[in-house]
C-alpha cells in the first residue's frame, strides 16, 4: 500500500508540472493535447515493441479503450484551454472539483451505494471553486473550462479501475493515447471554429518542452497513476490528485509570479479545497488503521 501512494504522488507532482508546461508551450490546446498523444503513443508503441510486449487486442475491447482515450483527451483540451484562458493557478484549483463528481459517477458506474461523507467533501471543493469565481470574473471562461475538465477527470479513473484487471498499464496506455488522438482528428475541426489556434506546428521551444510533457508527464505519470489504481480506490485516487494544485501553484509562484495577481477569494477558495482534501486523507487513514 505504501509504494502504492508513493507511484500516486509522484503522478500527481508531475501532473502538477503539466500547467506549468501547458502555459509555457504556446500552441493552441487542441493541438498541444494532440501532439501530447502522438509524442506518447509513439513512444510507448515503440518500447512495447523492442520488450515483445507490443499486442492487438480485440476488437471490442480496442472500442472500450479507445472510448477511454477520448475521454482522456477531452480532458485534457478543456485543461489546458483553463489554463490558457484564465492561469495556472486558477485552473488548477478548478481540478478539485474531481472529488464532487467522482463522488456521484463512481457509485452509478460501479454499482455501489453512495457515500454522503464523499458528496460532502467533493461540495467542499465546488464551494472553493465558488469562491474564486466571485472573486475572479474576468477568468469566467477558465474557470468554466476548469469544471467541465473536473468532470472528465472523475470518468476515466472509474472505467480504468475495471480495465487494469485485464491490461497492463503500459498496453491501457497505448491504446487510450491512441484513441485520444483518433477523437480529436474529428473534434479539432469543429473546436477550432470557436477556440482558432494562430499556428500549428511547433516551434523548437515548444517542441522542447512537449517532449517533457508526453516522456515525463504522461507515459510516466500516466504508469504510475495506474499501478497505485490497482491498490487504491478511484475516489482516493481523483482526491489525492487535488494536491496537484498544491504543486502546480507553488511552482506558478516560483516561475511566473501568479502570487502578485491573486487577492484574498483565491486563498479563501483555495483553503477550503485543501481542508476537504486533508479531511479524506484522514477519513482513509483511519478506515484502513481499522482494517488492519
């Protein structure tokens, strides 16, 4: 259980730095999510198949995955248009809405009963987010960006916790970053008519940096957030990951400054997001200090 949550903070440290990377690469967010996935599909294509551990799956489980995949790509456009359109620590802090809708999305997907603790802590976070969007008007488009992103982040953490009993990380990974990019090749064109993009074709920098991005901050982290899912509940997971704000902002602090444009409402929202955070860590503490 302990490597388990050390594999999860990893993830959720180099998720962090992804909002970091996503207002340092100036592509527009649909292309950079696209060139995210190809970057990573390649990449792991190629050492599944100098390990031999390359595989074709079925026909319909290719659809179960793909269908992830798109999903995960959604989410992603939306974060990094959050990102683009207000800054990294308000889109960031957006995330912690995941907790509010994995809360409601797990116990239909998984058939299980709801848990009015979870729901609890999950409006903690949306009062938060509340909070900065009172303060914050002008971020408006950000902000809404940031909730839709939540909501596709609560999703696809619940339907791979049932697809790891049958597929390897590395092979789940594969074929969702595959299935990302086929799905944005039919959505891109409808997006860019509302979002237009001023170019698409990376530039050096931006190249550098999306190396980094698919390499470190999602075959890597996309791994390791995989393997702590076989030990840990997607609840715990989505919860754990909203102290990614936590990292992102101090590293938005550090490399942009984002601490001169934010007042009061960010740090009031902000801390009502992080008391929910560390109430559930608490509440799984103690629930598995009982089991043991």
């Amino acid at each position: 259980m302990k490597k388990a949550f050390l594999q999860l903070h990893i993830a959720v440290l180099l998720a962090g730095f992804t909002a970091i990377l996503g207002k340092l690469i100036e592509l527009n967010e649909g292309y950079l999510v696209s060139y995210r996935m190809l970057v990573s599909a390649v990449t792991l294509a190629l050492i599944l198949f100098f390990r031999k551990e390359l595989i074709l799956l079925s026909k319909e489980n290719i659809l179960k995955l793909f269908g992830v995949g798109a999903i995960v790509a959604l989410h992603w456009v939306t974060f990094y248009g959050s990102v683009k359109y207000s800054n990294v620590s308000v889109s960031v802090t957006c995330l912690s809405a995941i907790g509010f809708f994995t809360s409601i999305f797990e116990p239909v997907i998984m058939r299980r009963k709801i848990d009015i603790v979870e729901i609890f802590l999950g409006l903690l976070a949306i009062v938060g987010i509340y909070f900065i969007f009172n303060f914050y008007p002008e971020y408006k488009t950000g902000i809404i960006f940031g909730v839709i992103s939540a909501m596709l982040a609560s999703l696809f953490p619940i339907f791979n916790k049932k697809l790891l009993n049958s597929f390897s990380p590395k092979i789940l990974t594969l074929y969702e970053m595959t299935g990302g990019l086929i799905a944005l090749c039919f959505i891109l064109p409808v997006y860019l008519q509302f979002f237009p993009a001023s170019y698409f074709i990376p530039t050096l920098v931006d190249w550098l940096w999306l190396l980094v991005l698919a390499w470190l901050c999602t075959v890597l982290a996309f791994i390791l957030s995989l393997n702590a899912l076989k030990q840990v509940s997607a609840f715990t997971a989505n919860l754990t990951y909203n102290l990614e704000p936590v990292y992102s902002i101090i590293m938005a602090f550090i490399i942009f400054h984002e601490n001169k444009f934010l007042g009061a409402g960010f740090y009031y929202g902000f801390a009502i997001i992080l008391m929910a955070v560390t109430l559930q860590m608490v509440r799984v503490y103690r629930d598995r200090k009982e089991l043991l």
